[in-house]
C-alpha cells in the first residue's frame, strides 16, 4: 500500500439522497456517527440524508451537518479498514472532516462545529444575500483583475480556486453581475451557480467573530497527520492558530488547486476523496497531468470502499 496517500472531503453541493446508508448497516462506527449528528441538530439528519426531500437536505443548515456525517463514516471505515491518510485536506466545509482525520478535533466536535456554522451561514444568508458564479476557460490572474474593476461596485471575491480555469466567484448581485457580463464580452464563460448565499466573502463576516467564540470551549490538538488548509494551502501546527484559520475561512478564498499542486510536488501518489458523490474527482482528474502515475479513488459507500482496498493492498 502506498505510504503517500490523500484523503480528501468534499463539501456542499456533494449532497444526494441515500447517502451513506450501506455504510451505517454495516459499520457500528458509521451507525454511531448518524446518531450523534441527530442528537446536536436536535432533528432527524440521517432521515434527511436516507430519505430527503432533497430541497430540505439543501438547505445550509441542514446540508452542512448531513454530508459531514456521511464524510466521517466513511472515513471512520477506512480507519476501521486499517488505512489513514499521509495528508488530508477538505473543500470549504470538508475542511472539519480533515481536521478530524489529522487528529485535531474529535468526529462529535466537528459535527458541533459544522451544525454551528450552519446556521451561522445561513443566517447571514439571509441578512446579506448574494450570489455565485462559475468562470470556466480563464486563469485566477484574469479574473482577478476582472474582479478588481467590478469591486467598487460592492461586496465581491474569489470564492474557489478550483482547477487552473475553474474559479467561483461570490458576492452581492450588481458586482458579480457586471463580472458575468464583462466575462461573457470576452468570450468566456460565467455560470449562475443555484445556492442559497453568498459563501466565502465579506458577506459573511458578522459569522467570524461569533464561530470564534464558539470554538473556544472546543478542544484543538496539533495535528497528528499532515492537513493542509483552504485559506492557506499550507500547514499549521498550533492549535489556537487553527482555530483563527477556521474562523477566517467562513470569508476566505478555497486555494484548492494550491493544495493538490502541492501535494503532487511532495509526491502525493494516491487520492482518495472520502465521502459523497465525485466532485472533487472531477477537479482532481482536471488537475493531475496525464502522464501522472497517480491514482484517483473515491470512497463513498461499502462497493467503493472494497474495491479502492482490493486495488491497494
């Protein structure tokens, strides 16, 4: 088995109905997970997540918490399986499931962090209400400088830097309108993305201060494993400075693409995303060259789980 192993956990838009449910009947772990998730949400999660409706399962509040679960139990059966991961990272909400397999915080604290910021997002959705775009076929420089111009206009960011040409941007509706249109007069692409706020920009700065405070009776340990994080795409050691990245990352830009170049520069060999649905296979496929030896697998119930352990052990 390859020593140089990735775990990585996706996050919201990963959502489907029915998932993780092999994994609950079959692993006490997972089953355990689902029952916790309840108990902090104070509702039935894991009926959302094996049944929907799906425009509930959507919701933020509901969706931050039910893919956590999901993520966790399917790390909880790798784990059981006897594999861990070299260096894990998390896309924007995924990030707590990769703090808990780097050993900085424990599977019940980060459903407690990620019910939390649930209705933190959500609420400031609701007060500042924006929008998000996906600009396809231009490098993060070019629309950096797009961004630039339209930014006098009002609130306005890089959300996600996903792939070397596949950038979200995020903000109020006129600044990001007029980004769509200046876009579109280049011959580009920028698609209207369906979600229910404005995420990873100035619009939700009122949140910061009050998750902060919420995480201060939240144990952090340094971790155990190497994590490398959204805002910076490097590493932290020091529990109290994790905690300032995680509050910050509710307005930081996802350097996604930073951290799988930097895991294949330190010779990352093997990707596993962990948890529902191949979003960031997607991305990664995007991402690695394809003359790259490396491997790409995604584990998000028992089928994928076996045969990822068939093919690396």
């Amino acid at each position: 088995m390859s020593e140089k192993i990735a775990f990585l956990f996706p996050g919201q838009g990963s959502q489907s109905i029915g998932m993780g449910q092999d994994i609950i009947n079959e692993i006490s772990e997972a089953k355990e997970i689902f029952e916790q998730v309840d108990d902090i949400c104070r509702k039935p999660i894991s009926k959302l997540c094996a049944e929907g409706p799906m425009d509930e399962l959507t919701l933020t509040v509901n969706l931050q918490p039910a893919v956590t679960a999901v993520s966790i139990a399917c790390l909880a059966a790798l784990n059981r399986s006897g594999v861990s991961a070299h260096v894990s990272a998390g896309h924007s909400l995924g990030e707590y499931v990769a703090l808990t397999s780097s050993g900085v915080i424990s599977p019940y604290d980060a459903l407690r962090l990620v019910n939390k910021r649930g209705e933190l997002m959500h609420r400031e959705s609701l007060s500042h209400p924006g929008v998000m775009a996906a600009v396809l076929g231009m490098d993060i420089d070019e629309v950096a400088q797009i961004v630039e111009r339209a930014r006098d206009k009002g609130v306005l960011a890089i959300a996600n830097h996903n792939t070397a040409e596949q950038i979200v941007i995020t903000g109020e509706e006129k600044p990001l309108g007029r980004v769509v249109e200046l876009i579109k007069e280049m011959g580009k692409k920028a698609i209207p993305l369906k979600v229910s706020g404005a995420w990873h920009c100035d619009l939700m700065a009122d949140a910061v201060d009050e998750f902060r405070g919420f995480m201060e009776d939240i144990p952090f340990e340094a971790p155990k494993s190497i994590m490398l994080f959204n805002a910076t795409a490097g590493t932290e050691d020091d529990p109290a400075k994790i905690k300032d990245i995680m509050a910050n990352q509710l307005t930081s830009r996802v350097r996604w693409y930073d951290i799988i170049v930097r895991m294949m520069e330190d010779g990352i060999d093997t990707f596993v995303e962990v948890g529902p649905k191949k979003v960031l296979t997607g991305m990664l496929k995007k991402i690695i060259p394809r003359e790259s030896d490396s491997k790409v697998y995604n584990v998000e119930d028992i089928k994928s789980l076996n045969q990822f352990l068939e093919e690396v052990r």
